[in-house]
C-alpha cells in the first residue's frame, strides 16, 4: 500500500468519526433544545391558564366546570395533542362533556393538601405541586394548576420536524465529507507529487546519474529539501570531477618523474649512459620527488577526511617566525631575495601543532619565492586580531595573482601560470624549491588542509603588478593575553 492511500484512508477514517460524532451531537442537542422550547411553551400557557382561571372562580363558576374547560382548551392548545376544537363548555350554552370524556393535562389542585377540587384524579405530589402555578383572588391563593405531564410529548408534526433536521444533518455531513476528502486528496497529491519527483532523483542518483535534478513546487519543508537534494547531487557532481581530476592530475605528475627514472635506467642497461654517481644521483633525485609527492597525497588525503593526528600545544608565534627564518634565509639569499620578518610581542601564544606551523609557513614561502622574482622581497609578520586570533602574513613583490586565477590557488594540482622571464633556478647542491613540496600544485591545498584542522581561516590579498599576500588565522591559546599590535 503506497504513502497516499494511506494518508487518504485515515483522513478518511478521521472524517467519518468527526462527522458522526458531530451528527450525533447536533441531533442530540437539538432534541433537547427543542424540548426545551416546548418547556417554555408549556410554562407560559400555564401562566396564561391560570390567568384566565382566577376571573373564572371569581365570577361564580364552580371547580368542575373550570377542570372540564381546563381540560378542553389544554387538549386544542397543548403541543403534541393536535387539535379538538374548541367545545362549549360553560354554563347556559351546549351540554358541558364529563370530566370523564376528556384527557386531564392540567389539575386543579387545593394549595395545601394537593387535593384535586374538582373530585377527579388523584391527589398530587409534593413534587409536583412544586411545578404548579398559584391561582390568587385578592391577593388569595385559592388553588394551584398543575401540570400533569411535566416533560412534553412529541407530537406527530413535531416528530416530522425532527427527522427532517436529522435528515438535514446527515445530508450535510455527508456532502461535508466528501468535500474534506476530496480536498484531502488534492492535498495529499500536493504533498506526494514532490516527494514522488525526490524518489525518482534518489533512484537516478543510485544509478549513478549525477545530472538529476528535482524540480522544487515550492518554498515550504519539502520544498527545501529539495533543494538541498539539488545541492547534494551539484556537489556530488563537483566531488566527481575533482576526483577525475585528481586522477588525471596524479597520473600526469605521476609518469614525468616514472618517465625520467625508466629512461635512465633503460639507457643505463643499454650502456647508453655510463652507470655513474651523477646518473645514479638523477634517478635518486627522482624517486625523492615521487616520495614527496606521494607524501604530500597522503597528507592531503588525512586533513581533508578529519584523520590526520595533530599533536597541539602553546606555541610563541615570535619563536615560530625567528625559526622559519633561520631556515629559508639562506635560500632567499642565493635568489638575491630580501626576507624581511617583523615579530610581535613574545606573549602572543597559540595553540597549534608545532611540526604542522613549520609545514604551513614552509608552504607558503615556497609559494612566496615561486612567484618572487631576483631581488625582491618577501615579508613574514604577525598581528593580534580584534576576536582575539593571531594572523600570520606572508607577503612577496611578484607580479601578483591575476583575477581570474585568484578564486582557485587553494585548489589540488592547481599552479597559477609564473613570469619564466624572471624565474632562477637555485644553485646545485642548495635546497631547491621542490625541497618545499613537491612542486605539483599541492602546496596551498595542504596549507588550507591543515589550517582546517587547527579551527583557523585563511585568505589571500592580491594587487596584480604589486605581489600577493597570504594569511593565516589561529586560535590563540588560553593563556595569551596579549592586547592586539600593529603589522610592520
């Protein structure tokens, strides 16, 4: 049984309990009002009876006389009886009928004993003489009129009455039903013609059609879950061609170096080349190259998915930046490059993975004098930002990122075209530049990788013409104190 029958069935099944707990409720109540209205009836002819009964005895006639006349106008009159007729009853007119002959619906009673006057009929309770209506002469209770029948009959033409409300009723709790169903059904279909289209995409995405997308109906839950859907299978669709990338960029760092080492090792075995130091050092060379490479992979592979183990404690950014320039300072010398290190104060402390600070700032310096030619200048400074985060700068005077490079250097495998005009190789036997990376673009994906993992944010200012400036955002550690200073 699918989802929309389901739903239709039980609002279905609601409807039918609603509306008959309704019917039944409405026909109840309204028996009872019309009960009610028939007491009232009642209550004022009584009043009215006795009235007319006071003027009666006063005028001489005897409590015989008025029982029989009680008798005929209560039977004409009295809801539920039908009608009689009215009958002559009073002296010096037509033959007055027996008490006898007629129904007694209302007595009249003696007001202390309940006694009837007019010798007919039992005496009443004291019940009942608590429903009667006083008759007075001269301010005298005389008798009371008391109802016999104290809960009103239905008459014929009453109950008709009835059962047309009744039919009324379930007339329009039938045509109520049907329109909350069909109304229902159009909101089921509403409801599932979404989830429907969601189904089939889910199906599309299980084959492995990365290309479905869901038509969004509307702004509502299931609306917005469609668009998530939408943007899931957008990035699924991004994940897979990063990763046929990614296959097609490790394949093609992969075979240059593989190319080199076969070569040399195939002329090697020919006798093309002398089995030397020198050609045995070209084919070391390049297996330290794929070792990097396959390290830089690795590391990559770890920070992206959350796993790769940081060891985190206090660290002085001052000791951080004077150790990473002990470092490079004689490379940038050799380049004829300028390295300029701007230190804040010794109490800003952050809580960072030593080991992965040193390959971060390694990474960016490495990117730095890739891009910096012969006699420029490279600046390496720190600051205290306002939230109370150290940001780390590293800042050369390169020809800069152009626009439409600048939204993808964090990318994999993704190397911004470089000025070989002014590019100089490094000296032999010096660190060279693939001793920073491995040369193949992984550099500032690594940096974004590991910054990640420490909690921080970074970013690059770019002026075309005037250099690129990175930077970096770490969490300061607990114990650094230290009010925000200036950069250099």
């Amino acid at each position: 049984m699918n989802l929309g029958v389901k739903i239709l069935g039980a609002l279905a099944l609601v409807i039918i309990v609603a509306l008959a707990s309704a019917s039944w409720l409405i026909d109840r109540n309204t028996a009872r009002a019309y009960r009610a209205y028939l007491d009232q009836i009642q209550s004022r002819r009584l009043e009215q009876l006795a009235a007319q009964v006071g003027p009666l005895y006063a005028a001489g006639e005897d409590w015989t006389t008025i029982q029989t006349w009680l008798n005929i106008i209560a039977v004409g009159s009295t809801p539920g009886m039908g009608h009689m007729g009215m009958m002559p009853g009073m002296r010096g007119r037509n033959r007055m009928p027996s008490p006898d002959e007629l129904p007694t619906l209302y007595l009249l009673v003696d007001p202390t004993s309940g006694e009837p006057l007019a010798g007919v009929g039992s005496p009443v309770t004291p019940a009942q003489r608590l429903t009667g209506v006083p008759i007075e002469i001269d301010n005298r209770t005389v008798a009371l009129l008391v109802p016999l029948d104290v809960a009103p009959r239905l008459g014929q033409a009453e109950q008709t009455v009835l059962r047309q409300v009744q039919r009324a009723i379930l007339l329009s709790a039938f045509v109520a039903g049907l329109a909350a169903v069909g109304i229902g059904g159009l909101v089921v279909y509403t409801l599932l013609r979404p989830l429907t289209a969601l189904h089939q995409g889910v199906t599309a995405l299980g084959r492995g059609d990365l290309s479905v997308v869901v038509p969004v109906h509307s702004n509502d839950e299931l609306g917005k879950l469609a668009e998530a859907f939408n943007a899931m299978t957008a990035q699924l669709r991004r994940h897979e061609e990063l990763r046929k990338q990614l296959l097609a960029d490790v394949a093609h760092e992969l075979r240059t170096p593989l190319s080199v080492i076969q070569g040399n090792l195939q002329a090697m075995l020919e006798g093309v080349y002398p089995l030397s130091a020198d050609e045995v050092r070209t084919v070391h060379r390049q297996t330290q190259l794929l070792s990097r490479l396959v390290e830089d992979l690795h590391e990559l592979a770890q920070a992206e998915a959350g796993a790769l183990p940081l060891q985190r404690q206090p660290q002085s950014v001052t000791a951080a930046l004077q150790q990473m320039a002990s470092l490079v300072s004689p490379v940038m010398a050799r380049r004829g490059i300028t390295l300029q290190v701007t230190t804040p104060s010794p109490d800003l402390v952050i809580s960072v993975d030593p080991d992965r600070l040193q390959q971060i700032l390694y990474n960016l310096l490495g990117n730095a004098l890739r891009h910096t030619p012969a006699g420029g200048t490279i600046r390496l400074h720190a600051t205290q930002t306002a939230a109370g985060r150290a940001r780390i700068f590293v800042a050369d005077s390169g020809p800069g990122i152009p626009p439409e490079h600048l939204p993808h250097v964090f990318d994999r495998f993704y190397r911004v075209p470089r000025d070989t005009s002014t590019h100089l190789k490094w000296e032999s036997g010096a660190r060279d530049e693939s001793d920073l990376t491995s040369g193949a673009g992984l550099g500032l994906a690594i940096v974004r990788a590991l910054v990640e993992a420490h909690g921080g944010t970074l970013g690059v200012e770019n002026t075309p013409g005037s250099g690129a400036t990175f930077w970096v955002e770490l969490p300061l550690a607990a114990s650094s104190l230290v009010p925000s200073s200036g950069s250099a």
